[in-house]
C-alpha cells in the first residue's frame, strides 16, 4: 500500500521523502531569487520580457512540484508491487503531467536568458541571431511537448498499460531530448560571449561579464548529471522506485536554471550583501568603480576634461544607487559601441561618395 508521507512505514521501503525536501527546498529559493530580481527591476522602470518569461518559468516549476508531490501522495518513490493498481496508475498520471511542466521550465529559462542578452546587445547581426536562437527553443519545446503529450494513443495509455495503447519508444525519446537540451544550454551560454568580447572594457571586466554569463555552466552540469541519471535507469521495470534520482535531478535542474538565470540582474546586489554579512564596504566601493568604468569613466572626469568648473553629478549615479545592479551600465556601454560602430560606416560611406564625385569632376 502507498502512504502520502513519502517515509518508510509499515515495512514498506519509500524515498518520496527525497521528491518532497528537494521539490520544496528548490522551488523556494528560486522564488526567491525571482522576487528580488521583479524588485529591483521595478524600482528602476526596467521591467521586460526577460522578467516576464522567468516569472513564467517560476509559475511552472511550482505546478512541477505540486505535480511531483501528488506523484508521491498516491506511492511514487515505493516499489511497484507495493501499490494497487489505483495507486500506481494515478502515480504515474502525476509524472505524466510533471514531464510536461520540466520542458516548459527548462524553455522559458532559455528563453528569459535569451531575452536578457537581446536587451543588453542592440547589435543588428545579434538580434537576428538572438531571434533564431529563440525560434529554435521554441520549435523544439513545441515539438517535444507534443511527443510527450502524445507518446501513448490513446494518451492514456502513458500511465495505464492496461489499456492496450500504442506508445513510442520512450528511452529513446528521453535520450534525444537530454542530448538536445545540453547543445541549446550551450548556444545560450555561448551566444552573449562574442559581443562582450567586442565591448571597449579591459581585459579585467570583460572576464567578470563572461563569467556571469558563463555561471549557466551549473545548469548544463545538473542536465548533464540528469543524463546520467536517465542512463543507468533506462532498463528499469520498476519506474516508480528507479526513476526517484532523474526527478531529483529534474527539480534540480529546473530551479538552478532559474537561479543562474536572475544571476546577471542580481550581481551586484548579491556582492553588496556578502560585503554586509562580511563587515565590510569595500568591495561594495570596487563594484562601483568597475560600474563607473563600465560607463566609460565617471561623469566628474568627463566634466574636468572638458573644463567645466562645476562637478557634475554621474547621471547613472541614480540608477546604480537604486537597483543595485550595473546591467544598466553594460546596456549604455553596449548601445554606445553599437552607436559607433554605425557612425564609423556612415563616415566609411560618405568617403567613399566624396571620392567617387571628384573622380567624376573632371569628366
């Protein structure tokens, strides 16, 4: 018999409890990670798809836990002998369900990441490329929701094998899936690299701004370890009991790709609030100097420069003060380069004009 507690009683062997402390632990910290990063974007004004798409995100890894949870209530994580026919079918109907709300988790983080460097980099050849991108996770979510929606006909046949159903081959569909969600981890990471390579920053800032960029590493590593996971089980009969460690790592996966995803927004107040608990404003202070330097130097050397005699006061001073965040910085330093890169051409452009004209003169 199943018990809802996901503990061992009665003789019978459960490790529910494992689906119940992870789904719950998780899902928690990356809420809150969401909240703090909806805070700071609205005391700056700054509110966008990005935000949007990981609230979603959030929305549909509560309903993944919920669903793992339910899972549990009726006997998943015990043995499959020890649970009536009942049990075990609406067992499996609640991963069933889960399967579905993991892809549009695992979807919604790319894309929110995606959305963030699209924000940031206003590059023409960058947006097209961020766009492709998009349209790729998109595709494949859509294409991968429906083989599991319709991996059994009729669909029920997923949870009750009684019934007779036609279903395909689902290791191997889990497989492909893992594999292709492991390259688009990496385009992700990959796509923003270039262009903060391309940024006029020294060689110190530009390695932080990869290096942030590059912490969707972790997920990759969790989607990695879920593989594994979904390899050494692939034979299993037992799927109730031997499928425990993949949905763990399921949870994992989902929540820390939240997580890493709200990091780029959250840098710098999460190196104010280290710099806190460790007694100190020092750090705090070189944070604000990289985001002085971000913005091509503060706007008092700027104003001594040009002779003013009055200090002027940094017109991002405001910003950087209120959302703890120097995202806003990278965006200015970004649209600055982009900015140039087209005056350079038009002035490219208008040579090559003046040049043609006076070979044209004499005729």
């Amino acid at each position: 018999m199943g018990n809802s507690e996901g503990f061992s009683t009665n003789g019978v062997p459960d490790q529910g409890w494992k689906i119940y402390v992870a789904s719950t632990s998780l899902v928690i910290g990356a809420g809150l990670f969401v909240m703090a990063r909806w805070i700071t974007r609205i005391k700056t004004h700054q509110l966008g798809s990005d935000d949007y798409a990981i609230l979603a995100s959030l929305g549909f890894s509560i309903i993944l836990s919920v669903s793992m949870q339910l899972a549990v209530l009726h006997g998943y994580g015990q043995h499959k002998h020890d649970l009536t026919k009942p049990q075990l079918h609406k067992a499996l109907f609640w991963f069933f369900i889960e399967q579905i709300q993991y892809k549009m988790v695992i979807c919604l983080n790319k894309v929110s990441v995606v959305l963030l460097a699209k924000r940031i980099f206003i590059a023409r050849i960058f947006q097209i490329q961020a766009w492709i991108v998009l349209c790729l996770i998109t595709c494949w979510t859509v294409a991968s929701v429906g083989a599991t929606v319709f991996q059994c006909v009729p669909a029920r046949g997923a949870w009750n094998s009684t019934i007779g159903a036609k279903c395909i081959d689902t290791s191997m569909f889990w497989m492909a899936y893992a594999i292709i969600n492991i390259l688009t981890d990496a385009i992700c990471i990959a796509l923003p690299i270039p262009e903060v390579l391309q940024l006029r920053l020294n060689s110190r800032q530009k390695a932080m701004l990869c290096a942030v960029f590059l912490l969707g590493g972790f997920v990759t590593l969790c989607s990695i370890m879920r593989i594994i996971a979904v390899i050494k089980n692939d034979k299993g009969k037992d799927t109730t009991w031997d499928f425990v460690p993949r949905n763990i790592w399921s949870i994992v996966e989902t929540n820390i790709g939240i997580i890493c995803a709200c990091l780029p927004v959250l840098k710098t107040p999460i190196l104010r609030g280290l710099s806190t608990l460790l007694g100190t404003t020092k750090h705090t202070r070189r944070e604000h100097g990289s985001a002085y330097e971000l913005n091509g130097g503060s706007a008092q050397q700027k104003h001594s420069k040009s002779g003013h005699k009055r200090i002027s006061k940094d017109p991002w001073g405001d910003m950087r003060e209120d959302s703890a965040s120097d995202e806003v910085h990278i965006m200015h330093r970004a649209e600055l380069d982009a900015r140039s890169q087209h005056a350079n051409l038009d002035i490219g452009f208008a040579k090559e004009n003046s040049a043609a004209v006076k070979e044209i003169e004499p005729l």
